[in-house]
C-alpha cells in the first residue's frame, strides 16, 4: 500500500472512530445532567416526604433503589404516581413539567 494511501485510510479510521464514539460521550454527558436536575428536583419537591437511604421511612416510604431491576416497580408506574399522586402523596403534573418528571426519574435510577 502507498504511503498516500495509509495516510487515507487511517483518516478514515479516525473519522469513523469520532462518529461512532462521541454520541457514547455525549449520551452520557446529558444523563449526568439530567440526573443533576433530577436530584435537585428531588431535593425541592420529593426529599419533605421522602428519603432516598435504604429502609427509611418519612411521611412517605424511601425511594432508594425504586426503579432498580426486582424491585417490582416499572418506570411507567413511578411516572404515574409522581404525575397523579397516590393515597396521600399529591399529584405533581401540575407543578412539574413533562422534562422535570424525565430528570427525576433519571436520578432515581441512579438510587
């Protein structure tokens, strides 16, 4: 192979590696920032009633580990019950936007 050629064909490689691996970056980027909104979200409207240590009860149970594989609860459920309340714990549709409930829930899958 020229040496034109190898120059090429690694400038190939490379571009391809870039497009192929930086969505994986950035992908994971806009997790940790969800997640980051999430937890403030968390800690204004969810931390009153509720805790996020294993086992702890406050006015609500914790949510440590809510949306962990086992632990019976599906993501969609969770959304429900944030978006219309359950029992005693309030309805939050209307005080949260779709995208808050989104980083929230991102956050508690980091529980």
């Amino acid at each position: 192979m020229k040496p034109r050629a190898r120059v090429y064909l690694h400038i190939a490689f490379f571009t391809w590696l870039v497009v192929v691996i930086s969505p994986l970056f950035a992908s994971s980027a806009s997790r940790q920032a969800s997640g980051d909104r999430g937890a403030a979200i968390f800690r204004k409207s969810c931390s009153v009633c509720h805790s996020i240590r294993s086992g702890e009860t406050k006015v609500g149970p914790s949510l440590y580990g809510v949306l962990r594989e086992g632990s019976g609860h599906s993501e969609e459920a969770v959304r429900q019950v944030i978006a219309d309340g359950k029992g005693t714990m309030p309805a939050f549709k209307e005080k949260l936007e779709p995208l808050e409930i989104d980083d929230l829930l991102e956050y508690l899958r980091t529980l």
